[in-house]
C-alpha cells in the first residue's frame, strides 16, 4: 500500500518547497515475540517470559516507552535489569534526530542480544502507521502514533493460550496528557520513575532516574541566582548582528571563577574573551557552545593569576557571592587587561557524563549529595541518591540533567559505580574515561576483518612485492615492545655506496578503508600508552603479531630505501612494497653494546655500525639547519611483577641508538612527505609544527635574565644556539631546566591537509615538510599516509575518501583531538604511578628547582622524579604569610625571602589523601627556612619500612 | 499547420447537420461533450487538476512559490503560465515540430489576458509583504491528449487546479535591525485556499456554415474557418474575447456568438463549483483515479 508523507520546508534562498516522500507500508512486518504464532518470523527478540520483579506490574510484560523516556532516562534503560523492550520506529527515528550520543547508546543497546530489545518499524506496518490530522502537531502525532503501536501490540499478543495473566505491554510516558489519553484506550501506562520505583528486585535503579522538571522544582531555593539565558533565536538574531560571539566555552582549571570563551574568527582571526565570576560564567559548563556578550570597556580585567578551588563545604544557595568574588579582583594595570564578557545563552550543552566522587551530606536522613567531578574545570552537581554510604569512597559516574537559574550547582543522576577510589583499574577506567579514550574491547564488527589465522604469505602476495627477505634487516625499541613497526637495515653496494633501508609494518594492507576495522582505527587515532597498560588502535593480532615486524618471521613492510654516499647525502629514494625477514630485535641497549663491543663482526652489528655512523652525520646537519633539541623529563616505573604496583622509578635515559632509529625515522618521513605532496599537492595528510608566537617566549626570555643569560628567540636556529651556550657556573642543571621552559613555549604539532592549509613548515624539526609514516600500528594518520603513498607508486588503488580535502580534514581535526587526550591521558596515568608511589613511601625530602612563580604559589620540579608540584603559600586554616608578586621578574616575596625562577629549594614530598576526593602529591618547603611557611624537615626515613619494600 | 483532414463529403454532412442542429455525436450545437474533473491529482503540486473534455484531457499542477512583487503592483502577487505537452503527436498534431512552440505561447498568452488580473483573482491575497516578498503561482499545463477545443478544456482545469491550491501560510517576523524573516508553520494543515469564485471559464465557439458551436471536435473545427474565444464570469460577464482562425467574421454574428457565450458560459460555473465543493468534502477518504482509467 503507497502513501505518502508531505511537509514544506524553507530553503536555503529564503523560498518554501513542497516535498513529497512515497511511504510504502507493508503487511510482512513480524512482532518479534516469542509467544507469537501468527508472525512468520525467523527469529525472536521478546522472550516469552519477560518477568520483572515489580509491584505495579506482576504480570510478564515488555515496555514500550516513549522518545522523551528514551531521551532523558537512557542511564536506566542501559542497565541490564530493564530486559523486553519494544523501541518503536517513531522514538528511534525521533531520539537520532534530537540526540546523537544517545540515538547510539540506544543502539548498542538494540544490538546486545542479552537484553531483548526490539526494534518494531511501526511507521511501515499497515496497522500501526497512522497519518498527521488536521491541526495535530508532529509531536501529538507521534505520540499518537506510539499509543496505537502499543494498542495494536497489547492486541496482538492476547492469545488464547495466554489468559488473563498473559503478556502486556507497558507504556512508559512522561506526558501527562499522552498517559491520560492512552488509559482512555485501555493501554497499562505508568510514568517512568513510577514504574522504576515498582521494580522491588532493583532498588538502586532509582538513583539512575533523571530528575524531570517537576522534582526539580522541589530541591532549588526561590531565590534566582543567575540571569536567564536569552532563547535561542534571539541568540542567532546576536551573534548576525555582532552584538554577541559565539565560542566554545573553557572553564579554567586552576580557577572556578574565571573562564575564557574561544572564538573562532575567519581564519586565523581568533579571539579570546574572558569570564569572571558566577553571574557572568551564567552556568555554562566547560565545552559548551555559548553566545557572550562583551562588556563596556571600562569593566574589563586581568586574568587572576591565583588558584582557587571550590572546596569549601556544600555551600547554600543563598550564600553570598561577593565574598567568593573579592579575591577576584586585585590592582589592574591597562596593559594586563582583557576582552572581557558574560555569557547571555547557551547554544549547545555539550554534556557528557563525568567521572569523580561523592561528597556525602553531613545531614544523615538527607538524600541529596554533591558531586565533585575529577576534572576541575566542571562544577560540582547535585545528584538525589539513596545509597549514599556505599558510593562514598567510590569512583563513581554522574550525568547533568540540568542546571535552573535558582541553583547554586547543576543538578545531575547517578549513572554508575566504577569502583573504589585509589584503586588501580578503577583509577585508570577514570582517567581513560576522562580523556575520552574509546578503550572498550573491539567489537565482532570490528574483530570479522581481521585475516583468517593461521596466516601465511601467499605467492600471490609474494607476486606484488619485492621479496627483501635476504637482507640483514633489524629492529631496534625499548625493552618490552611487542609492536614493532619499524625495522633498518644497512649495506655497502658494490659501487662503494650505502643502502639504507627503512622498513616499516604494512598495515595498510590489512586494513582496508571504509570497512568496520578502519573506521575504527580512524576513530581511536592512535594507540594509548599508560604505565603498565597499552590500549591499541587496532586489535592485537594485527598490533603484536601479523604487522609487528618480529625477528626470523616473513612480515610484510613498506620500504624506502635510499642509496647514501659516505656523508649521508641521499642519491636515490625509492618506495616499495616488500617482504622481509628481520634478523634480529633488539633493545635499544643490546644494539648499543653491540656496536661497542669492538669483537663482534657479525652481519647485524655490520649494519647497525654503518647506520650509526650515518645517523650522527645526518643528525650534524640536522642541528645546524636550526632543528631544536629540547627537554621533557620522562619517567619509568619499574613495576612490580605480581602486584602490579610500582616498586621504583628512574627518569629515561637517552641512548645513541635512540637517536640513530630516530634519525632514520625522520629522514623516512620527510622522504614521504615530499613524495606524496608532489604526487596530491591537494590531499596530502602532513604534519606541521608552527613557530610559536614571540610572547610565547618571554617567560624563557626572563628566567635566562635572572641568571644574566641572553636567549635568542628570533629564528629556530638562534633558539638552538643559544640553548647550547646557555651555562651557568655551578649550575650544571640550568641547561636541562632551560628546555625545559623551552619546550613549554612550542605550539602543538598538528596533523593537516595540504590542499586546506598553506603553512607546511615544522618548527622543531627546522624541515619544510614533514609527515608520519613510520608507525602505523600505533597511529592511524601512517595508515592514511601508507595509503596515498601506495598509490602514489601505483601499489595500490585509491577511494574517494583519500582524494577528498574536507573529509581529510575532519579526520585530521580527530586525530589531533584524540593525540592531545591521549598524551593528557599518559600524563595523568604517569601522576597516579606517582601518587601510588609515593604512598608507600612516606614522607621523602627532595631537592628541586622552582619552574615557576605565581601570585600564591611557585611550582617546583624535582628532576630525581620528573615530577612537579606546587606549593602553595596562603592556606585557609592559617593566616597568610605576606606576598608580593613581581610581574616583571616574576618573582614573589613571601616574607623575607623572595623566589626567582630556578632558585634551588627543598621540600618534603608526601601524598596527600586526606582528601579523599583527590589524592594529590603534597609539597611543603624545608629550605630555605622562611618562619611561618616552611616545615622542619623529615627525620630520615624509617628504615625498616624502606627494607620491607626493597625486599 | 497540419490538421485532421476531411473529404468534401464529409464536410458537407458536417455543415448539414449543425444547420439542423444535431451534430455528428448527437449533440445540439450549445452543447459540451461529457466532462470529467478531478483534483489534486499530483501530490507535489500545491494544487492540482485534470479535465477530461470527450477526448481531449489536460493536466494543470500549480506550484506556490515565494517571489519579488512586480514593480509597479507592489502589493499583489501573480501567475506565469506555461504550456507544454505530453507526447506531441499524441496531443494534437498541431504540436508536431516548431508549432508546438508556437501554439503554447498563443495559448499561454491568452491565458495571462484571462487569469492574470484583480478581476479574476484577488491577487492582493498573494502578496506577503508589500514591495518584497509575495506568492507567484506558476501554473504549468499539460496537454495530454487534444480533441479540439483545447481553451475550454485548459480554463476548467485552472479553475479547479486554483480551487485546490493549498498555499503554506508564513509569517514574517522582524528582528532587530528590521531585518525580515519568512517562518513557516510547522503543521502542513495550516494553508491558505483561493477564492476562484471570480475566476472565468473560456467558451469557444466555432463558427461553422451559418451557425456556430460550442466544443468543436477536430472534424468540425476543420470545417470552420473562424472561431471567437469569450471568458465568462459565473455572473456572465464577459472578461475578454479574441478571434482565431484564418476567416473573418462579420459584426452581426460576432454578436450572436457573444450572447450564446454568455448563456453557456454562465451555466457552466454553477454545475463546475458543485462538483469541486462536493470532491473536497470527501477528504481523504476520495478514491483516486488518477491516469489509470
């Protein structure tokens, strides 16, 4: 039977069209119920005894609940309790185009078998499928369209056999007027939390509940806390007109009060304008898409350089705010002032669900509690939960519902528990979760395009590769890494010259584009490294076996191989496809002692000398073109076996083999680079590091003054040559300290594509083109780059995806989005190693340098750990001592004594978990002495707590 | 132009019989073949009709689009009219080669002298914000098949394609700089109808021998040698006339032919607006027929 569906929309020109769609509906529609016998189905989803312990509805029974149940409640329905439902087309349809995030939640929900849910495409079904009536709107209409799907289903499940105690169907609504309407048909309709509150098997599930808005009412005070925020289509009507920006909201992390609001201009015409205070933040919450309206002039500010945490007790809503707000303001110079804004409306909420702790109510009886999310750029929420005691201590997950404009703090839902706080997997579940790190495990999807195992080389595949599995090629990484994507190798030809050859895992060739595997690779970016812990971008048979590069295994690589002379100049590039046999893996240090050890000759050691030697000439060059070295301290734990638990930890130490495979890696990428640039000049993915702006620089500049040394920041190359001469007599750490501070003035290198940008230089590396291609197991912009080089060399067709621009660039825009999260990710992984640490360690009195000088505190790093700290100087149990700030310095006077940058202190370290809510590494001053301030130092350390942990 | 061609003989009983009138089909000479309308026969039409006339059919959609007023008429909106045809051999040999063209703008320019005016249509209805946006409705005819008598046919079918058209209703809203803004509403019930009691029909009438008929087929227009096209009004008023066809006519039948006009142009409108009011009445639930029949 044809129908069809008519609507009239606006174009884009400003006219109205009339659509019309055919809507075919069909009579082969099944049920999916097991208790069905007219339905000719194949296979069922509804189980025929759908029980669920509940006081309203004793009968079995599948739920039918409506798009708005769906939209808010989706935490509940998630929970593996809730089995039998029947999701209809309309909510599916309705729930995709008002919700992404949940539409597929929703379907992942849909696609677990275990959990019995059933999608019914009513809108087809010639029963179901109901036309709009004159004056009905489209929400009545679907509506309407849900109560006569459930009606037709209450209808066609009353089998004979089934009785009065059979099958029901339970519509689950929040509408007041929609339940009214379909207890008028005879349908079994409960409101959402009221059907929740029934299921006596499941108590907890009630803490999941969203708060609708008439309970919401309940929990604020009368009093308006903040200005209302202007409907959307005056927002638009602003942001045309210029009166307001548009920008992405940044809360800042040190500062509840203060925000920055980041508006993107035409081209490089950003701007950014800052927030101050409660008022003006206007319950914007950090990521959200905001319209902000400039203040006058005259009431413009300065960013505040102090840390404040909002960690007082559950304050009131009708507390104060200017006594929160006077610490704000301080003496503004004209210069130091900004664009200042309050924000007048939200364009889009980007609410997620946030990981973080519970602050319990002091109150026993009181089921409403703070939450303090992890990250603390998010203000704490309000969340109504009964089992208060068991969740305090734990880790747990919690989602905004909303924030009204009488509330202090948003109010949110309990979604769920991820274990106790402290405790590794839960701790490491938080940060990954935090970071927005996809790390669950790969899904049948994904694991069906794997190669069938055991896998073999076909002649085939042997067919159209160049077989390189006689040369002595060898891989060289850290101790432990089992996917190895790159491996070398090096020979002297019979015309006197040297071939070297980079080898690097063919990935592209398990990975083909647009099937489930690659998107998701495409969606993870990039594999994450935690201590102890890898999460990969691709599934392990490929990561540590099939593209690994082992040793004494055939294993498909992408080469380039050059020919050099003796001084490392490239006479020949080429590319190819290839199979090759490494000959051995080795540590980083194993190829070390190899090339030392003047008695070994063997083929291998041949090969890595030759490298060697080529890898210090090429870096020579390298350093002379302006390429930077710069500083990180980086840290490792040694990990105990059996707990998993760090034992120890030494900062990394750099090897010349680190620097030779590096070399390599380099000289490989920038060969690509060129090479795939020349053949797509408009689709090219490349990497490119831009020069950081001159006052990114002043803060290095200013620190090397207080110790009387000149920095040059003109070019790359100036930075790199004053960088070497910078010494300091008797300060043999200042040099390290400096690049420190260095590496802390770059921009972020980024991923883009040529035909979007006209910038291609790399900073650091001092290169006019650069790209990623050697590690393609572990970052998927190398596969993307594999696959334009392998066309480039005709070795392998191309897709439409590859030659687009714009789709290019969006993936581009993802992959730097998930290589930032993941190197926070690693960071923070690193701080927890930190904190267990140091939890079995006590107090420990270390020496440090302070890096830098703030208002309040200076941050003093200790290169024994890597690790930095803050101390702070004003505390809210005593009376702070007296501060005076120079900007100019910067320095800061507590006292008598006055902090520069890289003045030498020592300080106790200790783990602070009296606050439960976030262990932090401690640091207090022991020298130099400043009375008031500093602590007396630690007696030396108990011994026999020390021996029991060496073991 | 080519034309059905008819022997002497034939042309003879033709003229003889309309002298006595009683026509070749049987008809009197004021008397219209069997007439067949329906509406709302294209969906992604605004509105819509197709007039079957004995063997002549034609198809009228009706497109509302938003547009510039015309300078001069800054408050009221208007109508384009286009011809075409289906499959040009099929409709009326007169389309075969370039007469089509010629012929669809004949008809489309007599079309505009009919329909295109205050008297006809309230226009100032189409108009949605003076000097700046209004309603153009383009009225596009199909000539399906052709029997003679095409006008007829063409005006009975804008008159219930008018009746049918659903225009969506829009607001304008002003922002704040004055700057407007067309919404839409959402519930595509919410239309606005057209008043088509004003609207005219065309009567033909062919002069043939000494009389004339209303509704030539193609036998007895090849007979003729002129005709007089009138639009009538359902109060008998008559909007415009024009002469076609290579004859003359002299002033004495001239009148003549306009009182028949008006006679059977005014008793068309009555039976017409029944047949439409009454279709609409049936909403949904009307069968279409569509082309099927």
């Amino acid at each position: 039977m044809l129908k069809s569906k008519t609507f009239v929309k606006k174009t884009r020109s400003g006219g109205v069209m009339k659509v019309v769609r055919e809507h075919y509906l069909r009579d082969d529609i099944w049920c999916g119920s097991e208790v069905c016998t007219e339905c000719k189905q194949d296979s069922t989803v509804l189980q025929k005894d759908a029980c669920i312990e509940s006081s309203l509805c004793p009968y079995p029974h599948y739920l039918v609940p409506d798009t708005n149940v769906v939209l808010h409640q989706i935490d509940v329905l998630e929970d593996p309790v809730i089995r039998n439902v029947i999701i209809l087309q309309t909510v599916l349809q309705e729930v995709r185009h008002r919700s992404a995030p949940v539409y597929k939640r929703l379907k992942d929900i849909i696609h677990e078998q275990g959990r019995h849910f059933y999608t019914f495409t009513n809108e087809h079904h010639r029963e179901t499928f109901i036309e709009r009536e004159p004056g009905e709107s489209a929400n009545d209409r679907n509506d309407r369209a849900i109560r006569v799907a459930a009606k037709w289903y209450s209808q066609h499940l009353k089998t004979p056999e089934s009785g009065p105690d059979g099958l029901k169907v339970v519509l689950l609504t929040n509408d007041q007027s929609n339940k009214l309407k379909a207890e008028e048909t005879g349908l079994a309709v409960y409101k959402f939390d009221e059907y929740i509150k029934s299921l006596t098997g499941n108590p907890e599930l009630v803490d999941c509940l969203a708060l609708s808005n008439d309970d919401k009412n309940e929990i604020t005070s009368s009093k308006v806390l903040f200005p209302e925020h202007l409907p959307l289509s005056k927002v638009q009507a602003g942001i045309k007109s210029g009166s307001f920006l548009q920008g992405t909201f940044r809360a800042s992390r040190d500062n509840y009060l203060e925000a920055t609001v980041f508006v993107q201009g035409e081209g490089e015409d950003s701007t950014e304008v800052l927030i101050q205070g409660l008022q003006n933040l206007n319950r914007a919450v950090h990521q959200d898409v905001v319209a902000v309206q400039l203040l006058p002039k005259n009431q413009w500010v300065a960013p505040s350089s102090v840390v404040l945490q909002d960690d007082g007790a559950a304050k009131d809503d009708n507390v104060d705010e200017d006594e929160e707000e006077k610490v704000l303001t301080g003496p503004l110079t004209e210069t130091a002032r900004r664009a200042t804004g309050k924000v007048v409306g939200i364009i889009k909420r980007n609410w997620r669900p946030f990981c973080g702790m519970l602050n319990v109510s002091q109150i026993k009886e009181s089921t409403r509690h703070l939450f303090t999310p992890a990250d603390r750029r998010i203000p704490r929420i309000r969340i109504e939960t009964r089992q208060a005691s068991t969740l305090a201590g734990q880790r747990i997950m919690v989602a905004i519902d909303g924030w009204p404009k009488d509330s202090r703090y948003p109010n949110g839902h309990f979604v769920r528990s991820l274990g106790g706080a402290g405790e590794k997997d839960t701790e490491e579940e938080v940060l990954l979760l935090e970071h927005d790190v996809p790390h669950q495990v790969f899904s049948q999807a994904v694991l069906s395009f794997l190669p069938k195992t055991p896998w073999s080389i076909t002649p085939e595949d042997m067919a159209q590769r160049q077989d390189l599995r006689h040369l002595t090629v060898c891989s060289v990484d850290p101790p432990g890494c089992t996917d190895i994507d790159d491996a070398l190798h090096c020979r002297e030809l019979e015309n006197g010259k040297l071939e070297v050859g980079v080898h690097i895992a063919d990935v592209s060739h398990f990975i083909r584009p647009g099937n489930a595997l690659d998107k998701e690779a495409a969606n993870r970016g990039t594999t994450v490294y935690l201590c102890g812990k890898r999460i990969d971008m691709v599934p392990e048979l490929l990561s540590s076996n099939l593209c690994s590069l082992r040793s004494n295994v055939e294993r498909f690589a992408f080469s380039c191989i050059w020919e050099m002379n003796h001084k490392a100049e490239i006479l020949k590039t080429r590319f190819t496809k290839s199979v090759i046999n490494s000959k051995a893996s080795l540590t980083y240090a194993e190829a070390q002692m190899r090339i030392d050890d003047a008695n070994k000759n063997d083929d291998i050691t041949k090969s890595l000398r030759g490298l060697n030697k080529l890898a210090k000439i090429l870096k020579r060059k390298r350093i002379e073109n302006g390429a930077l070295t710069l500083s990180s301290l980086e840290v490792r734990f040694h990990i105990d076996s059996e707990t998993h638990d760090p034992i120890d930890l030494q900062t990394k130490e750099l090897m010349e083999t680190n620097s030779m495979v590096e070399e390599f890696m380099l000289l490989a990428n920038i060969s690509v680079a060129q090479k795939i640039y020349d053949e797509f000049p408009e689709s090219a993915l490349l990497r490119k590091h831009p020069a950081p702006p001159p006052s990114n620089y002043d803060i290095l500049i200013k620190a090397a003054k207080s110790k009387n040394v000149m920095i040059h920041t003109d070019s790359a190359k100036a930075l790199a040559d004053s960088l070497d001469v910078a010494k300091v007599d008797g300060f043999q750490y200042f040099n390290t300290l400096l690049r420190i501070l260095a590496t802390r003035c770059m921009m972020q290198a980024v991923y883009f594509c040529s035909g979007m940008d006209s910038d291609f230089h790399h900073y650091g590396l001092a290169s006019p083109i650069y790209t990623h291609f050697t590690s393609p197991i572990r970052r998927y912009a190398d596969i993307i780059v594999h696959r334009l080089l392998a066309v480039a060399i005709g070795a392998d067709s191309t897709y439409p995806d590859l030659m687009d621009k714009h789709k290019q660039s969006a993936l581009c825009n993802n992959l730097n989005y998930r290589h930032k999260m993941s190197q926070y990710a690693q960071r923070a992984s690193v701080a927890f190693h930190t904190q267990l640490f140091f939890k079995t360690r006590g107090i420990i009195n270390e020496e440090g340098f302070v890096l830098f000088v703030r208002k309040n505190a200076i941050i003093v790093l200790i290169p024994k750990f890597g690790l930095e700290g803050t101390v702070f100087f004003n505390s809210k149990d005593k009376a702070s001592p007296s501060l005076v700030f120079d900007e100019e310095g910067p320095s800061l006077k507590v006292e008598q004594h006055t902090f520069h940058i890289f003045d030498q202190v020592k300080v106790t370290i200790s783990l602070d978990d009296s606050n439960i809510q976030h262990q932090k590494i401690r640091m207090a001053l022991t020298e130099p002495v400043i009375p008031g301030v500093s602590v007396p130092a630690p007696e030396a350390e108990p011994q026999a707590k020390k021996q029991k942990l060496d073991r | 132009m080519a034309t059905v061609q008819v022997s002497e003989a034939e042309k003879v009983y033709i003229l003889h019989g309309i002298r006595d009138d009683l026509r070749v089909d049987g008809r009197g000479c004021e008397d219209y073949r069997h007439m067949e309308v329906e509406t709302d026969v294209v969906s992604n039409t605004d509105g819509s009709a197709k007039v079957t006339l004995g063997h002549t059919a034609v198809l009228v959609g009706i497109k509302a689009e938003i547009g510039k007023p015309r300078p001069m008429i800054a408050n009221e909106g208007y109508l384009e009219f286009f011809v075409d045809w289906w499959v040009s051999a099929n409709a009326t040999p007169e389309f075969e080669g370039r007469g089509g063209e010629e012929l669809g703008t004949e008809l489309s320019n007599t079309l505009y002298k009919v329909f295109n005016n205050q008297h006809s249509l309230d226009l100032k209805s189409l108009c949605i914000s003076p000097g700046e946006h209004c309603w153009v409705l383009y009225v596009d005819v199909l000539l399906l098949q052709c029997d003679g008598n095409l006008y007829d046919a063409i005006s009975v079918a804008i008159k219930a394609a008018l009746f049918n058209t659903k225009i969506p209703r829009v607001h304008i809203s002003t922002d704040e700089e004055g700057g407007k803004e067309i919404e839409l509403s959402d519930d595509p019930y919410d239309c606005m109808r057209l008043d088509v009691e004003n609207v005219p029909c065309i009567v033909t009438l062919c002069k043939i021998g000494h009389r004339h008929v209303v509704d030539a087929t193609l036998l007895e227009k090849a007979c003729s040698v002129a005709s007089l096209i009138i639009s009538v009004t359902h109060r008998g008023i008559i909007t415009c006339s024009r002469k076609v066809g290579r004859g003359s006519l002299d002033p004495e039948s001239i009148c003549e032919m306009i009182e028949a006009g008006k006679r059977v142009g005014k008793a068309l409108h009555p039976p017409l607006m029944k047949l439409l009011q009454q279709e609409e009445s049936l909403g949904k639930k009307r069968q279409k027929v569509g082309f099927l029949c």
